[in-house]
C-alpha cells in the first residue's frame, strides 16, 4: 500500500468512525437500495474533505495537495481512469494568487475622508503588478450600469466615464410592473430573477469595457443575496486569478457598506434612495458626485499552480465513445484566515464538501454498474471556483476533450442536508432539454420540478456549470427541493435562510449533528440517471430557442460538421 492510498485509507476509516450511527441511520432513507449511493459514504466522504486536516481546501495550499491526493486516490480505488490524456488525474490551473493592501481616500473639495477597512469598503486591484495608484479619479453614479440593447437600457448613455471612479448598485433594475406595481415587470430584466447584468461580475466587466479606472459597488444585503461578512471573507483575503489572464480589467475594484454609500451619496447633495430610484428610469444618465476618489494598492503576489481532478469512464460504444459527458462539483473552498482567533479553518462542509462527495457517489455507482453507458463520462473536480469560477473557466476555455463532442455538464455545488423533498429544483428552469429528462426522472421518483426558490440570487451564475454554458455546452445545475416530506410548510427557505446567515463561507460551515442525506441520495440518484440517459441516448441535449446560449452552440456544432 502506498503513501497516497495508506492516506486515503485512514482518512476512510477515521470518517466512518465519526459519523457512526447517523449515517447508518441515513441509509434507511429512499436510497438505501442502491449499492453505490450511499448516504453513509456521502456523509463519510464529506466529513473527510471537511476535516481540519484539509485546511479548509484553499487553493494553492497544503490543504489544495491534501484534498486533489485524496480525490485522485477515491477516483483510482472506484476502478476510474485518469481523465487527462497525459496518463495524469489532473488538469493544471495556472494562477496568480494576491493579497492587496488598499487605501481609499474621498476628497470633495479641500475636505479628505480615508476609508476604514473591511467596515467602510474592501478593495484591491486585479492588475498582476505589485503596486498600482489611481489618484484624482472623478467620481460618478452609474446606477446599475446595465447596457441592455434587447430592454432599450443603456446606463451609460453617451457619458464618458475613462479614467473615472463608477459606483453602481447591485443587482438587475427592479423596474415596477406598470399593470401592477407590487409586483416587478416580467418582461425587463425576467422580473424577478437576475440576469447577468446583475452580477457583480459584469458590473466590473462594463466599468473596463468603458475604460473606467476604478468600480465600487454598494453591497445591500437583500438584493446581493449575502450579507457584508461575505463580502469581507471572500474577497478582503487572498484572491486568485487565471494566470496571464488578458481580459480588460479596472485598476481598482470593490465594494462599499451601505453605510457608507449613504454618507457618500449625501456628501454629494443627495441621498441614496433619491439616487436608487432616478437608476430606475430608462432615461437615467450617469450622475457626476463631485467627488474624487485615489486608490493606492500594494499587491503581496505569488505563482500558484493549482489543479482540477479529472477521472474517467470510458464509453462502451466504440463509435460515441469519443463523446462526453462531463460531471462537475468545485473541490475548494476558503481555506484558512489566521487573522482569526479560535477557529480559523472555513471548513466549507455544505459548500461544496458535500458536492465534491456527491461527484465521488456518482462516479461510483457508474463504475460499479454491471455494464458502462455507451458514451464516455468525465468526472471534474474543479479548483477556485469561489474565486470565480477559475477552474471551470481554464477547462471550458482548454477543454482535455473537444467541447463540440461534449454533450453536457451536470453540475453539483451543495446538496440537500435535511432530509426528503417532494420537489427538485433546477437552476435556470427551461433553458435546455436536460430539463425535459430530469422531469421524467422526477416523475418516477414521485416527485415534481420547479425553478429554484429565490430566482433573485443570481444563482444560476455563481456556480462551475456557467463557464460551460458561456461556451455553449448545455448545463444542468440541479438543487435539493423545498418542499419537504413530513416538515412543516415553509421549512425548506427557514433552513436556506438560516444556513445563508449564520454558516454561508463561515468558518462555521461544518457537518452539522443533525444531518439528514436521505434527500440528497436521491437527487443524486436523478442526478445519476440524467447522465446515464444522456450517455446512452440518441439525442444531444440543446438549448432551448431563446436562451441566451443556443447561437453559441448552434455555431460550435456546424462548425464541425
């Protein structure tokens, strides 16, 4: 036996021995007849991954080698091939990790104010320099900076913003239905769901396409979907970039607390809600705060080359064998802040442990099924996806097999902890045919499909599956349902609320006493059957007319005929 196995092996048995008696409980569950998926070894594999000696899973760590050794081991013991076609079980991710150390200083007239951080604001510069200044940059509001051509939106208008500090809301224009105003206008921006325009992500996308110089955005809570802490564990710490990545980009980024957009807002003769509900007119033009904002960012930076874990299952078929189907779930996670006292490890359980566990359930029972499907099956453990989707992004942009013989991504980031739903949610509702066969799978299970509870999240943008549908692979992100089998109505969101404050990217997140996996055993044995079905059948997944992601699909495929 050597090093890597004997460590896995102990990993195995120490995580048995911990959770005991509740995961054998777990197995009397709906799936308790399936002799691969297993809540016990779900349970197992996620306490392993979420242990202290992973280190919270931080990419570029001891905990990063400690977490894809252990990952590769699980893949080889299943019987699974290495899924690189170099012989190896990983993709390497070439990165650049920064720590910024970022001063913010506000000048209206003679008058100067320093920000203080994390309370005011976090910030720091994506450029990979070790020093960058913006000094005497104007200040202006932007409202959402939306430029939408297919609602008529343009936040930008005919303004030029270059070398400028922009500050933006978060979040879609919530633009009142004019039939009824309780209610927001389906046909702007899906309503009550985020579009891309949404994201945070974009915001800093259009404020370099314009050539501005710096991006604030101001975090309010509801409609960024997290609260300020996140912000300042996820990105007042160590962040990572794509190494050499040459996107344009701001040379100063971040967020301001409501707080102090408030005080900002009246220092420029307003106020904030007066400004939040000018951004809601189409007629909106940027507005100058007569302001200036310096940045000064000393960056600590280092070479980081993480990894993606990739094992495969190849396809019975020797004429679809060169087709894929590929499984995804982020292995990383925040890693460890010793700034903290006490607990220091975020041991990221919920987020995404337990997905990374699902993938291994999954892999597993593909593997040990008396016979293999017919085309081949693909099994990406991805790095730094809470760095923005990074290891995603570098596979789907450097694909190991040819995106046009992908047939799709079925993605896990967390799964059901509380037992058995009568429902299964999929992320993005009615973008591709994968919908069409979970319902039927659904159906079977005695269950039904919605889209996900709380559309205004964004979600369907914050997780690995995303970078794949960018490139016009059709996507699948499938989530534990709401409504839950023998608990009372309303449950579900009191859990996902409860989870989002007191665990989400805390160093809390840790596998909870009172864990139920039933109801993730069974989503992932849909989950398991949507790829067999895709495997073996002789239609490819597409997209749906109208989604955002079919032209790019539809070119990939008669490019290569």
């Amino acid at each position: 036996m050597n090093g890597a196995v004997r460590r896995s092996f102990l990993h195995w048995i120490v995580a048995v021995g911990i959770v005991g008696a509740r995961a054998l409980a777990a197995d009397r569950g709906p799936g308790a007849g399936s002799a691969a998926i297993r809540a016990s070894d779900l349970l197992a594999r996620t306490t392993v991954l979420a242990s202290d000696e992973f280190e919270g899973r931080g990419p570029g760590t001891r905990g990063e080698e400690r977490t894809t050794s252990w990952l590769a081991d699980q893949f080889r013991s299943m019987g699974l091939e290495p899924g690189n076609p170099d012989g190896s079980w990983f993709q390497d991710v070439p990165m650049v990790g920064m720590r910024s150390e970022t001063r913010v200083t506000f000048h209206k007239g003679s008058a100067a104010e320093t920000l203080t951080s994390p309370q005011d604001f976090v910030s720091w510069s994506p450029s990979q320099q070790d020093h960058m200044a913006v000094a005497a940059s104007e200040m202006v509001f932007v409202g959402y900076g939306v430029v939408a051509p297919e609602y008529g939106w343009d936040d930008f208008k005919d303004v030029d913003v270059r070398g400028k500090t922009v500050v933006f809301l978060i979040n879609d224009p919530p633009i009142p239905d004019p039939k009824d105003p309780s209610k927001l206008d389906d046909a702007m921006f899906k309503g009550k769901a985020m579009t891309y325009y949404g994201r945070w992500t974009y915001k800093y996308e259009i404020a370099a396409a314009k050539g501005a110089a710096a991006a604030l955005i101001v975090h309010e809570t509801k409609p960024a979907a997290y609260p300020w802490f996140v912000v300042v564990n996820s990105w007042g710490r160590e962040r990572f970039d794509l190494a050499g990545n040459t996107e344009a980009q701001v040379q100063a980024a971040g967020w301001i607390s409501l707080e102090r957009a408030q005080k900002l807002f009246a220092a420029a003769g307003t106020s904030y809600e007066a400004a939040k509900q000018a951004a809601l007119r189409r007629d909106f033009r940027p507005m100058p705060l007569g302001m200036t904002a310096d940045f000064a960012v000393t960056n600590t930076i280092r070479q980081v080359r993480s990894k993606n874990v990739v094992a495969k299952l190849t396809g019975s078929d020797p004429k679809l064998r060169d087709e894929w189907v590929v499984y995804t779930a982020h292995w990383d996670h925040l890693g460890r802040d010793e700034k903290l006292a006490g607990d220091q490890i975020y041991n990221g359980a919920a987020d995404n442990a337990i997905g990374t566990a699902g993938l291994l359930g999954i892999a597993e029972a593909f593997a040990k099924a008396p016979a293999r499907p017919k085309r081949s099956l693909l099994f990406l453990a991805v790095t730094a996806e809470e760095q923005g989707l990074l290891g995603a992004k570098f596979y789907a942009t450097r694909p190991l097999y040819p995106l046009r013989r992908t047939l799709a991504d079925i993605n896990m980031d967390g799964l059901n902890t509380w037992g058995r739903t009568r429902d299964f949610s999929v992320v993005g509702l009615g973008n591709s045919t994968l919908d069409d066969i979970v319902l039927g799978i659904a159906i079977g299970q005695g269950r039904t499909v919605k889209p996900e509870a709380m559309p205004e999240k964004g979600t369907f943008y914050r997780s690995d599956h995303f970078e794949f549908a960018k490139v016009g692979v059709p996507a699948l992100y499938g989530k534990g349902g709401m409504d839950y089998r023998d608990k009372p109505p309303g449950y579900g969101q009191t859990k996902a609320d409860e989870y989002t404050e007191r665990d989400y990217h805390k160093v809390s997140d840790d596998v909870k006493p009172d864990w139920d996996l039933s109801g993730a055993v069974e989503d992932l044995e849909l989950l398991h059957q949507v790829g067999e079905r895709v495997a073996d059948g002789k239609k490819w997944p597409a997209w749906k007319p109208g989604t955002e992601f079919k032209a790019k699909r539809d070119a990939m495929l008669d490019a290569a005929r």
